[in-house]
C-alpha cells in the first residue's frame, strides 16, 4: 500500500521567452488553494492525501496543469472552482472529473 491514497504534483515552472508556462497562469494561487482545500476536507496526511510542488510536467501549452497519481490522471483548470471539484470529486469520492482531464494522448 502507498504511503498516501492520493498525490497530487502541481507544476509551477516559470519559464523565459515568453514560452507558455504554469506559473504565468495562476499555479501558484491554485496549489495553494488545494492544499487548503484538502486540509479543511480533513483529506490531509498519511494514508490520505498530499498535494506538492512541481518543477516543469512538459505540458506546458495544456497548462496550468496538476497530475494524480497512483492513476497518473492529468487535470487542467481555470479557477478555484475547479480545484473544489477535483478535490470533491476525485480525491473524496474517487472520481475522475472527465471535463477537466487531459487526454494521454495529447501532444505535449
């Protein structure tokens, strides 16, 4: 069993050159967010949940983006609502939210 249920990774690169990049589109405000967000659902710690910082994830054009893992579930979003969703549905409930999700295939 993994030491967590649910880890979440929230890519917040910054990158030079006006190349599209997490970071220039909210990341920052909406892992912090989530990290409350886990916390007051009472999802928080071992055996539960752990949300993190990310470096670069290579999806930088699909961003700003944040990845589930163990089912290695890719997410976009846009605002906080979104991540209220994520968290309600997917880390409480076990559901992917299937509107928000990347396809696998997508190239990055």
């Amino acid at each position: 069993m993994s030491y967590y249920q649910y880890h979440v990774f929230f890519c917040l690169n910054q990158r030079d050159g006006g190349r599209a990049c997490c970071a220039a589109q909210g990341a920052e405000q909406a892992f912090e967010h989530c990290k409350q967000a886990v916390k007051q659902a009472g999802l928080a710690g071992p055996g539960k949940v752990r949300v993190n910082r990310a470096g670069c994830l290579d999806r930088c054009e699909q961003g700003p983006v944040c990845v589930v893992y163990p089912q290695g579930v890719w997410y976009t979003y846009v605002d906080q609502q979104d991540i209220d969703e994520i968290v309600e549905r997917h880390l409480l409930h076990g559901e992917i939210v299937e509107r928000l999700r990347l396809a696998e295939d997508e190239p990055r």
